[in-house]
C-alpha cells in the first residue's frame, strides 16, 4: 500500500515516465526479434554457401576421377598396349605411357603399373617417390578386388600412413578376347599439392586442403600467407566461420559411398560480412529511430499534456483562492478543456450558492454567532452584534454577551450525563 508520506508525482512526470518505459520495451523487443532475424539470416546464409561449396567440390573432385577413369580405359583399350603386354616389352611400355603424358598431362595419374598372370608386368617408376617398390605394388595389387571402380586404400611407407586412390582395369585382346592383364592407376593423396590445386582453381575457393584422422594429407595452405595464418583445422563434421574466410568440411564421396577422407576448403565470406554489416546497420537505424521518437514524445507531452494540465491546476487553485469566477481560458487538448470548462461552470455555481448563504446570513433578523471548538467566534451577523452590542475590531462586548458566552460554556464544558 502507498504511504502518506511517500512524495506525490505529477500526470506529466507519471506519463514521461510510461513513456520512457513503454519505449525501452519496445526497444529491448526489437533488438531481441532483429538480433533472431539477423541470426536465422546469417546461419541460413552461411548454411547454403556451405552446402553449395561442398558440392561443387565433390562434383569438380568426381569430374577430375571421370577424366582419369576415361584416359585409362581408352589406354586399356589401345591396340598398341595390348600388343606391348602380350610381348611384355618394359621399354616400349615406358615410351608409349611416356608419350600418352605429353599428350594429356592434366589427366596423368600419380603412378601407375600393368599387372599380368599374378605379377607387377610394369610400372613407371613413380610409385618410388611415394616409397613404394615392386613389393608394395603387389600389395596394393592383391589389396584392389573390385574392377572398374575407384578404391580408398591406404600403405604404410617409412616415413607415414599413405591414403591412395586405385583404379583396375582389364586389358583384353581384341585378336581372342582373352584378358591379357590390369591396367592399374593411382592418385597419391599425401602431399598432391596439384589435386588439390586444381580442385581450388575448379571450385573458385581460396584454399583447399584433405585429412584424415585429424591430419592433414595434402593442402593449398602455407603457413606464411594470410589464409594459412588465419585459418585452423575444424574439428570432425564441423565447420568454421572466421572473420573473412568460410571454412566448409564433408566427407569425400567415392562411388557415392561416403570414405574417412574429409575435403575441405576456405573462402571470402564477404556476403556474410556484408549481411552482418547491413544488419548492425538497421538495427543501428532503428535504434536512433526509437530514441528520437522518445524525445519527440516526451517533449510533446512536456510542451502540450504538461502545459494544458499546469494552465489547468492553476486556473482551479485561483477560482478556489479568489470570490469571483474567472473564465477558462481554454485549453488544445479536448478532455482538459472539458474539465476546465465543468469546472468554471461548477465554482460559478459554488460562488452562487456562497453569495446567496452570505446574504442571508447578513440580512437575517435573529443573531447568528459561529464559534470554532476554542469557543472562539469565526463568524457573527450583524443582528448578533447589535443585540450583543459587539464589536469585533476591538473584540469588545457587552454583559449581555458575557452572560451568553458563561451560560453556553458550562453548558459545552459539562460532561453529558
């Protein structure tokens, strides 16, 4: 409950401070909805770049697999080959594979080997700069079943753990139709700083990189420039947003089958930052938006509600202070100038009524003596003081008045019985 004594607060000061309240409300609430928005917009945004730039990596990384697929099968189905394995001929294989490279050096595998009757017939030499001799070949050999199809497998070198990428296929002699041998391809991930190269030209992306087992096996980042600066491993099934670069992760799709191998890649995220940058830029708007209405709307309030209710309080206080009724000088805003209206026709009705009292206590024949609980005289008629023979400017009275005032004394001092 309010107490008596708490200070009493004005309509303007009550109404400035629901103004101030109502309108941190609303701000607080538009702040609340635009930082929602702005939210649900940038992880949206971010979402479909995301989405969008793993799929063009996949697509560019099945596309660079398609070409090599093509370039083998038209090799195994050269009649050139074909006479060169069924003479098992190592120099003339190393010219003819020497030649299909300068032809077609985008499409070169990292090595590659011909395997017949259960044994590596040949290889190109290039599978020893990975650490792999003929011992390893026949092992990766013996690890490839499938035929035709893109294999994940993985070697154990010296000096790491090798993730490879193998294809086979069968060499048939179009003379018997007998299979003459496989034609083995191979795409060293570890360290192929050209695949994954081609894959950031392709994907129009700053920076491409794979790992593995939280390692990365190759990449386009340099720990000397800015991206490689800025920019981290995410963790598995993640991905990064940093200031300016997007970091997106997936795993990489051999034959539609998902494999351990996680492509990644890095780029500007200048729409993001130009999103958040248009949203701090509205909500920044709406804000100064909000406060100069405020201030409009106190001042209003100061300028009109507070002066028409002031005109108002002192137009009452001087009709209640004074004999006579003064008009209402009238007020812009219509409730109060119908309640200043009601009340100068109200105090003038009251001033009447005053007038009418006073006259006929003025003019009445009988004494009329008003006293306060003192037994102090407040008001007296003329009837009482030409009778009483009183005079109230030098508060003299006759024993007429004496004996009045002794008789009705004892009669107000005395308890009732």
């Amino acid at each position: 409950m309010p107490t008596f004594g708490s200070p009493k607060l004005s309509l303007s000061q009550l109404l400035t401070r629901l103004i101030v309240v109502f309108f941190l409300c609303v701000t607080a609430g538009v702040y609340i909805q635009s930082y929602q928005l702005t939210l649900a917009g940038i992880n949206q945004e971010i979402s479909r770049t995301l989405a969008q730039t793993s799929r063009l990596l996949q697509n560019v990384f099945d596309s660079r697999l398609t070409a090599l697929q093509i370039h083998q099968n038209t090799n195994a189905a050269s009649m050139t080959l074909q006479s060169l394995v069924a003479s098992e001929d190592s120099d003339a294989l190393d010219d003819y594979f020497i030649e299909q490279e300068q032809q077609d050096v985008a499409n070169t595998p990292d090595f590659r080997f011909i395997a017949k009757d259960d044994r590596v017939l040949w290889h190109d030499g290039s599978s020893l700069f990975y650490g792999i001799d003929n011992e390893g070949l026949d092992q990766l050999r013996l690890q490839l079943r499938s035929i035709n199809l893109w294999t994940l497998t993985s070697v154990t070198t010296d000096t790491e753990q090798g993730y490879l990428l193998m294809r086979k296929t069968p060499i048939v002699f179009q003379s018997n139709g007998k299979l003459g041998g496989y034609l083995y391809v191979v795409v060293m991930l570890n360290g192929n700083f050209s695949f994954v190269k081609s894959l950031q030209r392709a994907s129009d992306t700053q920076a491409v990189w794979l790992s593995a087992d939280n390692a990365t096996l190759a990449s386009t980042l340099s720990g000397n420039d800015d991206i490689g600066k800025a920019l981290t491993l995410p963790s598995e099934e993640s991905s990064q947003a940093f200031r300016h670069y997007l970091v997106s992760q997936s795993k990489l799709r051999i034959g539609g089958e998902s494999t351990k191998i996680s492509l990644l890649s890095a780029q500007r995220n200048d729409n993001i930052v130009t999103l958040q940058r248009q949203m701090g830029i509205n909500l920044l708007l709406t804000t100064l938006i909000i406060i100069i209405a405020a201030f409009w709307v106190n001042r209003f309030v100061k300028t009109r509600v507070a002066d028409s209710l002031d005109r108002l309080m002192r137009y009452s206080q001087g009709a209640r202070s004074r004999q006579r009724t003064l008009p209402f000088a009238g007020s812009d805003i219509e409730e109060f100038n119908h309640i200043g209206k009601t009340l100068e026709s109200t105090f003038h009705a009251l001033h009447e009524k005053e007038r009418s009292l006073q006259d006929l206590f003025d003019y009445a024949l009988s004494p009329i003596i008003v006293w306060d609980t003192n037994f102090a005289i407040t008001r007296i008629n003329p009837a009482a003081k030409l009778k009483l023979n009183y005079d109230e400017q030098i508060y003299a009275s006759s024993w007429l008045y004496e004996a009045l005032h002794r008789s009705w004394w004892k009669v107000i001092s005395s308890p009732p019985k």
